[in-house]
C-alpha cells in the first residue's frame, strides 16, 4: 500500500515541477515580449514635452494581433 502511495507522490511532485518549469520559460520568454513592446511604444508614442504619452488606437491596434 505504501509503495502505490509513493507512487502517486512521485508522480504529482513530477507534475508540479513540470509546471513550474513551464511557468518559468513562460515568464522569461513574456518579459522580452513585454520590453520590446515598450520599446516600441516608446518609440511611437508623443515626444512633446506636454503630451499625456497616449498611443493612438490605430497604432496599439498592429500590436495586439
């Protein structure tokens, strides 16, 4: 009885760490789409020095397709 239980730990432990691991790459490869998409704002986005840094709609929209 023991040893199915030990088995059944083993298997959702290996569960887990997959997910976790999943989560990571998930996060990291996020965070490079997050700054370039920044970068990108940055770079369209109002230059003025009173400009309230909005992005008009017609450029966000080619970035959420």
């Amino acid at each position: 009885m023991i040893g199915t239980w030990e088995k059944q730990v083993k298997s959702l432990l290996q569960a887990c760490a997959h997910i976790s691991n999943h989560l990571d790459y998930t996060k990291a490869s996020r965070k490079a789409d997050d700054e370039w998409l920044e970068t990108q704002l940055r770079i369209i986005g109002p230059v003025a020095p009173d400009a309230d840094a909005s992005v008009p709609a017609s450029q966000l929209n080619k970035y959420f397709r």
